[in-house]
C-alpha cells in the first residue's frame, strides 16, 4: 500500500504544479477558458491529497477541518479566475474577487480551528507573529500604495486573517515541534506572501506580471505543504505498521529455529 500511495502522491504533485504553470501561461496569453480549467485542476489535486488523508484517518478532527480548509481553496480558485473577463474598473470583477476572497476567508477560518484543536500549540508564538506578520504587512502594502478605496475595511479584515493564520500554523509547529506541522507552518507563511501579493497586484499602484506568476506558485505551494502536513501522518503510520509486521515476522521465524 505504501509504494502505490507514494507514487499518487507525486504523480499528483507533479499535475498540480504543471497545471500552475499551464495557468500562468494562459493567463499571460488571457486564454480565460483555459485558465479556469488548468486552475481547477490544479486545486483539485491537492485537494484529492487532503482527501487521500483524512480517508485513511476519519477520525481526526484537525485533518477533516484542514481538508474542509482545502476544498474551499480551491472554490476560491475557480471563482477568483473569472475575474479576470472583466476590466478593474467593472463592477463584476470585484464581484468575483469578492466571493473567491470569501471563500478563502471560511478556507482560513477551518485552518485556524484546526490549531486551536491541536493538543499543543504556543500562544505566545502565535501572538508574536500576529504582531510581526501585521507590521510587514503594513509596510509592504504601504510601499506598494494599496488602495481599497470604500472596500478598505474588507481588505483589512481579510489580510488580517491570513496573517493570523500564518501566525497560527507557526504556533502550531512551535507547540508540537513535528516536521509535519513544520511543513503547515511554512505552506502558512507561503500563504501570506502569496495574498499580500494578491493585494498589491490587485489594489496597487502597478500590476506586475511578474508578481503575479510568484504569487500564484507560492499560493499552491502553500496548499501542497498543508495538503502534506496532513498526509505525511499518515504516511509515517503507513511506514511503522510496514516496521511493525516485518518485525513481527521476523520474531516468529527466529522463534522457530
């Protein structure tokens, strides 16, 4: 079972992140069609990831609420990618950018609950980064000259949750000190960068090209890394039972001679 899941794993992987590149070139090239498509699908694989987890252990609460924080990721992706058939200045572009930033604010939400259940977890962590996260936060979005006009309070309030969920992830891998929870710390930080990116590229003085092919990697390395955060239990459970029948097994061939 182990050699077979391993190998879904990476070859899921391996689609997800040739899907983003696929995106970022039709969206260079505005094929919009085919960008939702390659979008999706690149959301879906890490969210089969989270669903291949939480499958092979039901009853952990934390990985249901982190895949749950998965799926609604990826209803984020597809509705922030029709934004883009509308100019800035249409008013239906906000429309999409709204309800995909909604969809990441309920994604966020089950990702904090998911700490605020884990067993060991540092407060003190968790407000040190919040404060840490808010002031980067402001700073870069301030160089960059965001302006939300009358959404501002929206904007403040979204950003203000993403970082508190980075801060959040980090709290978590501060308390249990476990290379799983490691890796939902970074993909919490990948986070961040990638919706302060959003923001700017979104709400700036100046759109960049550039910026926005970043954000989008960092974006879907955030969600593999909490899609791995999750697996990778299970694969380590996978691994000791593996240990424990060869063991087993071998004490018994021992005990007959």
């Amino acid at each position: 079972m182990f050699p077979w899941l391993s190998v879904l794993c990476a070859v899921l992987t391996i689609l997800c992140l040739l899907m983003v590149a696929l995106y970022c070139n039709s969206l260079e090239e505005k094929r919009h069609n085919s960008a939702a498509l390659e979008k999706t699908a690149a959301s879906l694989c890490f969210c089969i990831l989270g669903l291949i987890a939480v499958l092979r252990n039901p009853t952990s609460h934390t990985d249901v609420l982190i895949f749950i924080g998965l799926i609604f990721g990826m209803i984020g992706d597809v509705l922030l990618v029709f934004r883009y058939r509308y100019d800035k200045k249409d008013p239906r572009y906000f429309r999409w950018f709204a309800s995909g930033t909604v969809a990441f604010l309920i994604g966020h939400l089950f990702y904090i609950l998911a700490v605020f259940l884990m067993p060991e977890k540092s407060w003190l962590a968790i407000a040190v980064y919040t404060v840490i996260g808010f002031a980067l936060t402001w700073r870069y979005t301030s160089r960059h000259h965001v302006d939300f006009g009358k959404r501002i309070m929206g904007g403040i309030i979204y950003l203000a949750f993403v970082v508190f969920m980075g801060a959040c992830t980090f709290g978590a891998a501060m308390g249990g000190n476990s290379f799983p929870l490691w890796l939902f710390a970074l993909g919490g930080l990948c986070f961040v960068f990638s919706d302060n990116m959003l923001v700017v590229n979104g709400f700036g003085a100046e759109y960049s090209l550039r910026r926005s092919n970043a954000l989008h990697y960092l974006y879907w390395a955030a969600q593999l890394l909490i899609a791995f955060s999750i697996l990778l239990y299970i694969i380590a459970i996978i691994i000791l039972t593996i240990i424990s029948q060869r063991l087993q097994s071998n004490s018994k061939r021992i005990g007959r001679y």
